[in-house]
C-alpha cells in the first residue's frame, strides 16, 4: 500500500473509531436521561397526581351527597308551590 493511502486509511479508521465512542455516548445519555426522568416522574410527579385523583374524587363524593341531600328539599319546595293559593 503507498503511504499516501496508508495514512489517509488511518485518518478514516481514527475517525470512525471517534465516531463509535460518540454514537455510544449519545446513547447512553439517552438512557441514563430516560432512567432519570423515570425515577423523577416516579418520586415527584406521580404523589402529586395521585393526591389530585383523590381530592377531585373527595370533591364528586360531596357533591353526590350534596346533590342527594337537596333532592328532599326540591321535592318540598315543589309541593309547597303546587298546594300555593292561588
């Protein structure tokens, strides 16, 4: 092989090889974000979901009851407007 070519073969092969550590630190970026923001997701996001599920399922309790509470009192006021003098 002629010198020429010999070196510019070296340079290609460096390149690639700097290429291959680059792609695999990308990668494992990647994966170690994913992992990160998992763990976040799993620690700080998902309580504060839940505490939110359970306060708004609170809330539609109270708001059944409250609903069935004032069912009683339409039905009177109902009967008290029919039995009204006219």
């Amino acid at each position: 092989m002629e010198p020429e070519t010999e070196e510019l073969f070296q340079k290609w092969l460096k390149l690639q090889i700097w290429k291959q550590r680059l792609s695999f630190l990308m990668w494992m970026f990647i994966i170690l974000s994913f992992i990160a923001s998992s763990w976040f997701g799993y620690n700080y996001v998902l309580p504060s979901v839940r505490k939110q599920i359970e306060t708004t399922q609170s809330l539609l309790e109270q708001v059944s009851t409250v609903s069935e509470n004032t069912k009683g009192q339409e039905d009177l006021l109902k009967d008290l407007f029919q039995n009204l003098p006219r």
